[in-house]
C-alpha cells in the first residue's frame, strides 16, 4: 500500500511545491488579474460576506461578491478569522493562491487513486490535472499566471466531489450530504463547473446499479446542492433575467463550434487523450466490461460533449451567452483526462486477462513512463499559440510580485498624488500597465491600478480587468448611450481598448467637451494617462478643464478644475446625498443603479430609476435642494434566496440519517 500510493504522491507533492515555490515563492502574485481578486478578498474582509454589500469602488459602486463567484473570498474572510485578523490580505491572498494551484493535482490524485487502486496509475491524470494549460480558464496560465482563481477553484474541487460519489460506484452505502455540501461548494466556485458537477453525480446514480432508487438519490443531491448555494444563487438568477440585468455577459472568446475544434484540434496531447478515451470505447462495443468506477470515468467526456452540442447548437443561437461553451471546456478537459486514466487501466486489465501479456505491475509502469513521456513530449505550444499545452516549469519574469510592480511603475506615489486630487473619481485610459514592450494588447500586463480604491479611499473608472457591471458595458462602448451600452454582452476585453478608445469613442477622434460631458456625469475629477497614450491625449490636454498635467513616474495625472463630490457613506451601506432640482424630476446620484437601492428624504420614500449610463437616478419635488438617504439593502431575492439555503441546511440536518447515507 505504501508503494502504491504514498510514494507516487510524495513525488507529485515534492514536484507541485518546487514548482509553486518558483512561481509563487517571492510574495503575493502582482501580475494580470490578481491586484483585482487581491481587492475582492479586501471588500469581503472589511465590509463583510454578505453578497449585497454595496462596494463603492469600481465603476461607481457594485455589489461585487452578488456576481462574481464569492466561494474564494469566502475562504479568505475565514482565514481571516481563523488568524484573528492579524494577517494581511496579501498574506491571506497568498495562501489561497497556493490552495488553487495544489488543488486540482491533489484532487484528481486522490479521485484516481481510489477508482483505479494504485498511486502509481493516477500519477499522470494527476500529472496533468496540475499542469495542464491549454487555452483552459482554470488550467497554470489562466487560472493561475492570469489570475482566474475562482475558476481553478472549482475545477479542483469536481475531483473531490467525484471522490465523495465514488461509493455509490462501489456498492457500498455511500453518503449523500457530502455530495451535495461539495456540489454547493464548485457552484459558489464557479457555475461554469457545474455542468460538469450535475454530470458527474448524475452518471455517479446511474452507474450505481441501484436503479431508480440511486437515480433519486442523484437527483436529490443536485436538488439539495443548488438549494444550499440558494442564497447567493437565486437572486444572481433574478437579477440576470430582470429588465434591467445588473450583470453583462462576458461574451469576447470564440466559443464556436469551428473556433472550439481548431483550437482543441492544434494540441496533439489533447488528440492523444482523446484518442485513448475513445478506444475504451470501441473495447467495449467488442466486449470489454471494466469497472463500474472506470465506465462512470469514460463516460464523463461524452456527456460533456452532448452538453457543449447542446451550448454551440441550441443556447448560443437562441442568444442564451452567460456560460458560452468555451467555458464549459474546462470540464471537458477534466472529463478527458480522468477517461484516459480510466481507459489506460481498462484496456491493460482486459489485455491482461485474455491473453495474459505480462504481470500488471509491468503494464502499469510501461504506462505510466509512456503518459509521462508523452506530456513532456507534447507540452510546447503550438504554432501560433500563447500558452503551452502543459506548463512544465514557470518561466522567469512571468510572475512578477506586487512589490516588483508597485515599485516598478512608482504606484505609491501615484497613490499618494490621486488622494490629493479634487474629490471625485478617478479614471483610468488603461485597464493596466504593460509589463513587457511591444504592441500586442495581450503583452504581459498587471490590473494594479484597480487596488486604487483599497489604498486611497479614491473611487475608480476603468483600471480594472473586464467587468461586467452596466457601468463598465458604459464605459467600454458608450457609442451606444442608453439601454443597449446597459444590456449588450462585452465583446471585447478591457485590455484589447487600452489605448485605442474610452466610451466607445476612438482617442485620435474624441472631441475634448465629448470627453469632459461624459466625465462628469461619472462625477470623474481625474484622469491617469500613461507614456504611451501621449499621441492620443489632445482631448484633455487642449481642454481648459482639465489644467496642466502631473507626471508621476510613467503617468499623467489631469485634474478638473472643479471637484465632483461624490455620495457620502453614513455607514454599512447607506450613503447621503445632497440633490439639487429646483424644477423638480428625476436627478442623477452619482452612484451606480441597483434594484436593490431604497432612497428616502425626510419627507418620505422616492422613486428610483436607473439612468441612460447606468447611474441611479432619483425622483425628487421641486426644491432648492434636498438630502437624500440611499439604503443598498437585501429584496425580495435576497430573502427568498437564503430562505432557501435555510431550508436545504435544515433538510441535511433534520433527515441527516436519509440523505447521509443510501442503501447498499
């Protein structure tokens, strides 16, 4: 037993953490997204887990844990209470940041150990559970390098939720309340693993041998893990599919079917994995019956499949683009990679028992050598590509630190220059500065400027990576003022306009009062620049409004010649406002819309409205002025969303000797 499965994991675990000390070893990840995700752990640690919470930083204000994935944070805000909040958010980022990059090896380890019997057999799925990159979301390069950490959360936790159906495979009498606390875990990860989670218990039912008895179980853990990820998830959906969606979908990556299988098709690794799933398949049309454990693994890749058919064919079409079928991709390269550890094992076992080749330990380590061969020998990129089919090692200079960027680009006294601005907002032209030369928009690049709010209390427009708030949509193609810049999927990334356009305009052609119109109805009273975008900045620099420059390091900081007074926070998430309408009628607030905002003078409750930019807008009498109380607090949604959750906890606890455990 030692043999076969502590010794294969220690040399995973000796590889992982060489590998990650490399990558990781020097401080907190400062490159791409992770100065934004840094933030996200900020505002769940200071302003509280709630989904609701109003966080006023970024493109005027949003409720940023109600529609991003919040599972990562959440553990962040508990090692935060776990260290008696004596560590640092970087620290704590830190940490977590290691958590996601182990995961999935560690998970698809313990999975394939436990179906296939031997360490030494689940050593090269897990192998490439750790390390594969390949274009995938959750893989080294994005999930980790970029900084998608939501998104390899989730991934590394399907194995885990595999794990804990995998006794229902083996006739035993299997739980039922872990399957769906872990089903709960990968939606509040990230829904776009969820598919591949129902998928996974589904088939995990009817491989059982339990007929419809374990199909019930199935479905009641699907049902019961949705309802416990309720609170978060039920007002997510209402707010999605309401008039006015406070989320945009995140629509720039080819997810067609042709882009789907060119890029799938240029890897010869994934060729390979697909090859060997596929003859475990015709094995056993001809007769082979492995394992129940091996078939629910070979079976995962062609449900995926059906499920991607079904996105490409039948969703997409019908203008259904919140979880497009690249996304779902990531599930279908973990689905490839347990089949082909399924596949290997089968056909070996079944070459074994009719023809009695060799000794089993001997086709399993001439396996084993071949699949990690092959990873090696096919992990470069192909022709063309960004990122390696697996990433081997972390290449030098691609994980730069926040200290190295902070201190590179001189942030600390850009910071310092911005709290001494005009009150108002503060605009970035970038999403990010570059940190490598050269034209490509997909350059190596760090979001540190979205870190703005946390360290000087100073709100921010743009220096983000892609957001899908209304205000964002706004703010990246304004050319279409109104409902349609509000409701339209984002196309584009943040990075692919750095430099080339703001409010939809191009730089070359923005007319300096164009500018300064839209400017202030964001209640924006600085504008940061960079060296690069000097050719492009006549609209502010021949603008009297905007004065003379500051540089600060390789920034150019324009200040209005007047503050823009920003909503006030009283406390939690109310905020006041002083509106100004002598004629009376519906006046902006400077803060982002949400149906969730109550608005009340002292004469009493206002109506509200959300504003052709996405502003919230209030409805107050004639008046020289009036004071304002805006309260962000929980609907109807909100409610019926935790009420839910309630009742699946209390299902769990009150029938815990039902759903525990199933018969045998």
């Amino acid at each position: 037993m030692f043999v076969r499965s502590v010794i294969p994991a220690a040399l995973l675990a000796v590889y992982a953490v060489a590998w990650g000390w490399a990558a990781l070893g020097r401080g907190v990840p400062g490159g791409d997204d992770h100065p934004g995700q840094l933030y996200r752990l900020i505002h769940a640690i200071t302003l509280g887990p709630a989904p609701w919470h109003w966080n006023p930083g970024w493109w005027a204000g949003y409720p940023e844990l109600q529609y991003y994935p919040p599972l990562f944070f959440y553990l962040g805000y508990a090692l935060h209470w776990l260290c008696l909040g004596m560590a640092s958010p970087g620290v704590l980022y830190l940490i977590l940041v290691w958590l996601v990059f182990l995961l999935p090896g560690a998970t698809t380890y313990a999975l394939l150990t436990r179906a296939l019997g031997s360490g030494w057999l689940a050593l090269p799925g897990a192998f490439l559970a750790l390390l594969i990159s390949a274009d995938s979301r959750s893989g080294v390069e994005e999930g980790l390098r970029w900084g998608l950490v939501a998104a390899r959360l989730g991934w590394g936790l399907v194995p885990l939720l595999g794990l804990a159906c995998l006794p229902w495979l083996e006739g035993a009498r299997g739980p039922r309340a872990w399957p769906a606390v872990l089903l709960a875990a990968v939606v509040l990860a990230h829904p776009a693993h969820a598919p591949m989670a129902v998928m996974l218990v589904l088939l995990a039912s009817a491989f059982s041998g339990g007929g419809t008895r374990r199909l019930t179980d199935g479905l009641l853990v699907v049902a019961v893990g949705f309802a416990l990820a309720g609170f978060w998830l039920v007002p997510l959906v209402a707010h999605l599919v309401g008039s006015a969606p406070m989320a945009l979908p995140l629509a720039w990556a080819d997810a067609s079917f042709l882009g789907l299988v060119t890029a799938f098709a240029s890897r010869p690794l994934l060729l390979v994995l697909v090859v060997l799933n596929l003859s475990a398949w015709a094995g056993i049309a001809l007769g082979l019956r492995p394992p129940r454990p091996l078939l629910w693994l070979l079976a995962l890749a062609p449900a995926m499949d059906a499920l991607l058919a079904l996105d490409i064919f039948v969703a997409a079409p019908a203008g259904i683009v919140w979880l497009p079928a690249d996304r779902l991709m990531d599930g279908m390269l973990l689905a490839l990679i347990l089949g082909a550890s399924a596949a290997g094992v089968a056909l070996g076992r079944a070459g074994i028992a009719r023809y009695g080749w060799t000794p089993p330990w001997a086709v399993g380590g001439v396996g084993i050598v071949a699949a990690l061969a092959a990873a090696l020998l096919l992990a470069a990129p192909p022709a063309g590509a960004r990122e390696p089919t697996v990433s081997l090692w972390p290449k030098f200079g691609e994980w730069p630190t926040s200290d190295s960027v902070i201190h590179g680009f001189r942030f600390t006294a850009l910071w310092d220059a911005l709290g001494r601005a005009p009150s108002g907002r503060v605009l970035f032209l970038r999403s990010a500065v570059p940190l490598a030369f050269g034209r490509e928009w997909w350059r190596e690049h760090s979001h540190m400027s979205a870190l703005t709010p946390a360290v000087t209390e100073r709100a921010i427009v743009g220096g983000t990576f892609t957001h899908p708030s209304p205000v964002a949509g706004f703010f990246y193609s304004g050319l279409h003022e109104g409902p349609a810049a509000l409701r339209a999927p984002i196309r584009m990334l943040a990075e692919q306009r750095d430099g080339q356009t703001v409010f939809g305009r191009d730089l070359l052609r923005l007319r300096p009062g164009e500018f300064t119109r839209l400017a202030v109805r964001l209640r924006v009273s600085s504008v940061v620049a960079t060296d690069e975008d000097v050719p492009r900045l006549r609209f502010l620099a021949s603008d009297p409004e905007w004065g003379v420059h500051q540089r600060v390091g390789p920034f150019l900081v324009f200040s209005a010649t007047t503050p823009r007074p920003l909503p006030q926070r009283l406390d939690g998430n109310r905020y006041f406002v002083f509106l100004a309408q002598p004629e009376g009628g519906w006046v902006s607030t400077g803060i982002a819309w949400s149906p969730l905002w109550r608005a009340k003078s002292p004469a009493g409750p206002l109506a509200t409205r959300q504003g052709d930019v996405g502003l919230l807008e209030v409805e107050v009498p004639a008046a020289q002025g009036v004071g304002v109380t805006l309260h962000h607090r929980p609907g109807i949604a909100e409610w019926a969303g935790a009420l839910v959750s309630l009742a699946a906890v209390a299902t769990l606890w009150l029938r815990g000797g039902g759903l525990r455990r199933g018969p045998a």
